[in-house]
C-alpha cells in the first residue's frame, strides 16, 4: 500500500493544520522514527533558514517563500510603498496612511505634523506602532506631539480617524492571500475572510481606550463587553466575510469598486517586493492582509501578517479557517500519495551495490548533507509501508567500502530521479533563450533534472550556470538591500509567539547572487503554474479544480479558482504577459489601472451574459478571471466592456 503524505509542524503547531491534514489521511512527520527530509510538507510560524530553501527536496514544500519581511514587518513595508510611490508615479499607491519610521524619520515626521498643526485643519491623529510587535502589542494612538514616547523603533502613521462604523463599532477586514509563485507572480484571495472588530464604541475623545480603537482578537477578547449582545455586531468581535457582504448588500454602496480596490492592494503591496524575492517554486504562502475601510468606502492597507493566526476563538474562525487550510492545500496540488518520496527511499535498498561501484562519480543531493546518522539507527522501525520494513539492510556490517546512509541515499535519490523524471534537453533550453554555451562543461542528465526540478536556486543549478555562461545579472539579483534586516515580521498567530531566530547563516540572497537572469525564467511556461509535480504514478491528484487552467499562446493559465480560492493575478493577458519573464511592473501598473476606472465608471452595470457572449472574438477568452469579493464572483468579462 501506497505510504501517506507526510507533514512537518514546527513548535508542535498550528494545531489546526495538524487536524485538516489528518482528516486528509496525512501522517505526521515522527522526528524519533522519521528521516530528516522524510517530509512533503513543513510548516512554520517562523521564517525557515537559507539553508532549508537550498536543501529542499523535489517532494518538499514549505510554507513561506525566501524574503517577504519586505512586506510582513511594519517599517520594511512603508520604505517599500514609499519607493514604489515616489518610482511609479501613480495614484494607485495612496492606500497605506502616511507613516514615518522612527527614530530616522524623526524630522521629517516632525515637519509633517507642524505643518498640518499650523494649517488648522480638522484634528490630526497618530498611531505608533513598534515595528517588530504584533496583535497590538505597544500600540497608542495620539494628538499632541508631546504624547509620543518610543523606546524601541516604531512606526508613526497617520490615523484613520472616520473609519466605517458597524452601529459606532469599528471593525477591520482580514483578507488571505495565497501566493503560489512570485516566479510567475500568481495570487489567489480566498472568498471567506474575517471581519474583526473592537468591543467599544468608537469616540474620539477617548483615545486611550484601546478596546474601541484596536480591533485585534487578541485585545478585544479580554475586553470587558467581549461577550456582551451588541447591537447588531452581536456577541464576541468577528463575523465572517459572508455575513459582511449582507451587510454591504443593505447599504447603498458601488460593491464592486470596494473588491477591486481591495485587490488592487494585495496586488500592489506584492508588486513591491516580488522582483527580490527569490523563485523558489516549492514554496506556497498564506499572507493576512488587514484592511480598514474609512467612511468613503476606501480601503486602507493596515499591515500584512506574515503567519496569519490559525487559532479557533469563535465559530466564525471555525467556519472560515478550516476551509481556508483545506482549500489551501488543494491549492498546493499535491496527489493522494507520494511515490517519488516512497520509492527514493525504496530504491537505495534495492540498488545498494550499485551505488557502491559508483561511488566515486556520485551526484550530491542537495538536502541530504543534513542526514543525522543516528536518526538512522532509530528509524522507522514502527511503519507499515514496505520501505521502511527494508530499510535496516542498509546498516548491515557487511555494506561494502564502508558506505553510510546519507550516501547510499544520495546516489540511490540520483538513479531514481534519473528514470523517473521526464527527460530535458538543456541545450533547447538555453538555445532558446539566446545564450552561448560553453559545451565542454558536460553535465550529467540527473544534474539537469535536478535543477529543472529544485529551481534555479538549488546549489547545483547555480554553480553549475555560473561556470557555464551569463556574464550580466537581473539588477534585482544582485541587490540584497535590506535583506539583512532582523526577520521579525508581523505574524498574529498566538501559537507562534516566539519571533524568528536570525540564523547565523548567509542570507539567501547573497547565494543566489549568480543565477543569471534568464535562470529565473528557468521551467516558468506550461509546468511552471503548478508546483513542480510530485511523480503520482497511478495516482490522480485530488481535488484540484482545472476550469481555466488553459493555455494562452502556448503560455499555462493557473485556474480561476481552487476551492474558495479565487485567482487575482494575473487577471488578464496583458498580465499574464508581463509576469512572465522579467516581471513588467509598468505594463502591470497600466492594466490595473484600467481595470479600475472601468469598473469605477459613472453608471457602470453589470453586463449580461448574452452581451459577453458577443464579444467573445474581441476579447482573449482564453483568459477570464473573477472579480474576487462579491458573493458569486462575476467573471471580469461580465463587468465592463473590454476597451
Ligand atoms: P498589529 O500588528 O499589532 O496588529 P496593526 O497595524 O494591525 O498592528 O494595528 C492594530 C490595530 O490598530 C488594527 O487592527 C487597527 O484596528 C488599528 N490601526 C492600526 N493602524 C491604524 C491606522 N493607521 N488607522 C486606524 N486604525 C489603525
């Protein structure tokens, strides 16, 4: 029988995605009987280290890309809108409230409140935030300049002082957002969602009460009418995005605007960070953006969360969490089993002589450098699949030349994927994408495969490349600029309250330094929308809902949606386009542009299907996508006519 799916949870947690994953029929990675990369699936709270992205295995994913702290950590992300704002020109990034950095920011900030003080406006509010705090933690809110006390770095930022109010509650929306790849860039937002909110009415004049200016769970849930019935928002401090869009539904709003803007941000907050966050294909992440909607119906980007909390306080958590870690998985397209990893395993056993003839002219498996011997002599003894019953063979006395596990392992890895990895002809590769190459500098067919598989910054595929060819850089590969900062980033989830460790380690940007330009690219048409595909043999993936998942001049279209899940970006051909290759920022830019002041125009109705159907050789059907935020998402097709 066909081993189960194995996944691996740091720190014991989230406890939730222990229970989906076992409802799946997954098996929990046993540190005492399991290999150290006997694993499909790892999942942190906190950043993993440079060392765990090299090392990954072709069956291995993880749950945070390299290098997000560029949006998750407070200060990181105003320096990244505020670059992105003063470079693209554009009225598209006004969604985040003016925010200084302090102590640097000091004069300037000081120069901004003098001058709204002298202009004698309306009253101007503060926030202050310590950037490496979440769930609240630290926050006030002030109006007078001499309120403002720091002891550590924070950020000041303008307060959104008329929020929209639920019956005088303030409340605050929580988006998640998937990113599938950032190599292409491919989002999906997930259509359930949280609504938060803070369990005292909102008054200005009372800005010390944080429990009707804040609208963390955390905070609220030791409030003091947390349990009370209150008028309309009832009991607790959350409903879902369901019971949010019913709300809408009775007010007189322009529905569609409020979703399009809303996605706009989670486009153009990635937008900011994705050409320096290294490819790394089998990565999958979940991001909590946190969005204020103000009296005008404009949505305010808040922060994003990094580690999204997964903890059940409420039944809006349970309906909305589970199905959200469910349709997340589905989203990472794996299959009911995984043979690659069971038969790497099976092979070391059976092809034992072998390896030893090679030895000398074994290739190195990234990963497996870690292999802790003696986990060896622990290992699985207790486990039913056939493997595992084989496995003791392999530290017989009589193992010729002395050969131990982890290069058994290695060369065994080698030969499988040799044979079951589908041939590629590398000279096609980069014949076609215009380079000279240096064709003495022979590799081997399982080096090639490796590096189609591990991506382009697997160590093979970079010193490999490197030695080869490329004599100029993508500019954004060589800059690591603020990738050295301390990784501690915004992330809510109470079960992972230690902040990331600082690996001593080098940053992963400055390994990948090398990888020429056109390696990122490296697999990105057709394959590249899924993850790199766990060899199923017989085995059907499961659940994953192909609608949409065309081709566009030969170029893959990830589906509309998974599950819950619907795709955002990239939204039409034009983006699709421009993310494939060195990503446009400008064209992507102008596209969402125009998508939003179609959708913004005066008297602008939802089309019927008949007239869609009209248009049909006008427009690049091949490519639909769903406006992701009403009820039933319309099709973008539906919403305007195609300029
Ligand atoms: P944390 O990471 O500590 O949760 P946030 O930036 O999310 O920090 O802020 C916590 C809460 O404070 C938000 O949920 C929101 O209710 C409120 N808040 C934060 N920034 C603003 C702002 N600029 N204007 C109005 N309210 C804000």
């Amino acid at each position: 029988m066909a081993a189960s799916l194995v996944f691996r949870l740091h720190d014991r947690g989230p406890e939730l995605v222990r229970e989906v994953l076992l409802e799946r029929g997954w098996e929990e990675y046993d540190e005492e009987h399991q290999a150290e990369e006997d694993w499909n699936l790892y999942w942190r709270g906190s950043a993993f280290c440079n060392s765990e992205y090299h090392n990954l295995l072709p069956w291995q994913r993880l749950n945070h890309h390299p290098k997000t702290v560029g949006i998750t950590r407070k200060d990181c992300l105003a320096r990244n809108l505020r670059r992105m704002r003063a470079t693209s020109g554009s009225s598209l990034y006004d969604f985040s409230p003016t925010a200084f950095i302090l102590p640097n920011d000091y004069t300037r900030f000081l120069a901004e409140y003098n001058r709204l003080h002298l202009a004698r406006g309306p009253a101007v509010y503060w926030i202050c935030k310590p950037v490496d705090l979440s769930r609240g933690r630290g926050i006030f809110i002030f109006e007078n300049i001499k309120d403002l006390v720091y002891d550590c770095s924070v950020i000041v930022q303008r307060y959104i002082s008329k929020p929209l109010l639920i019956s005088g509650y303030k409340f605050d929306l929580r988006i998640y957002v998937c990113v599938r790849s950032f190599h292409p860039l491919t989002v999906y937002i997930h259509q359930e969602g949280l609504v938060r909110f803070s369990t005292e009415k909102y008054n200005l004049s009372s800005l010390h009460n944080l429990y009707a200016h804040l609208t963390n769970t955390s905070i609220n849930k030791f409030g003091p009418f947390y349990k009370t019935e209150k008028e309309r928002v009832g009991q607790g401090c959350k409903w879902t995005m369901s019971k949010f869009r019913h709300f809408l539904h009775s007010q007189d709003i322009t529905e569609l605007l409020l979703w399009q803007r809303i996605n706009n941000i989670v486009t153009l907050t990635l937008l900011t960070i994705a050409p320096s966050v290294p490819s790394c294909p089998n990565c999958v992440e979940l991001f909590g953006f946190d969005i204020l909607v103000d009296v005008n119906f404009k949505p305010w980007l808040l922060e994003v969360n990094y580690s999204p909390a997964l903890t059940l306080d409420c039944q809006a958590d349970i309906t909305v969490k589970k199905r959200l870690i469910n349709d997340l998985i589905d989203l990472m397209n794996y299959t009911l089993s995984d043979s690659l990893r069971e038969r790497a395993y099976q092979r070391q056993v059976c092809r034992q002589p072998c390896f030893h003839a090679n030895h000398r002219s074994r290739v190195s498996i990234p990963g497996l450098s870690k292999v802790n011997e003696s986990k060896y002599q622990k290992r699985r003894i207790g486990r039913q699949s056939s493997q595992t019953r084989m496995l003791p063979l392999l530290r017989t006395p009589r193992q010729p030349e002395k050969m131990n596990h982890k290069e058994s392992r290695q060369r065994a890895l080698a030969t499988d994927y040799q044979r079951h990895l589908p041939p590629v002809n590398l000279n096609k590769i980069y014949a076609a994408r215009g380079r000279i190459i240096n064709t003495t500098a022979t590799k081997t067919h399982t080096n090639k495969t490796l590096n189609l598989i591990l991506g382009p910054h697997s160590r093979t595929n970079v010193s490999d490349v490197n030695r080869q060819t490329i004599p100029a850089l993508a500019p954004w590969v060589m800059d690591n600029r603020s990738l050295h900062v301390s990784e501690v980033t915004n992330h809510d989830d109470t079960e992972t309250e230690a902040e990331m460790e600082l690996s001593g380690e080098t940053d992963v940007s400055s390994s990948i330094h090398d990888i020429p330009q056109w390696g990122l690219g490296f697999g990105r048409s057709a394959e590249s929308w899924r993850l790199p595909h766990i060899h199923s043999g017989s085995h059907r993936p499961v659940q994953i809902p192909l609608e949409g998942n065309t081709a566009l001049n030969g170029q893959n279209v990830p589906p509309l949606r998974v599950g819950d899940f619907i795709r955002t970006f990239p939204f039409n051909a034009a983006t699709l386009r421009a993310s494939q290759h060195q990503l446009d920022v400008k064209i992507i830019l102008q596209e969402l542009h125009k998508l939003t002041s179609q959708l913004a125009a005066p008297g602008k109705k939802m089309r019927r299907e008949e007239e869609v159907k009209k248009d049909v050789l006008n427009v690049e059907q091949d490519f639909d996508s769903l406006l992701w935020g009403p009820k039933d998402p319309p099709l973008l097709s539906q919403c305007f006519r195609p300029a």
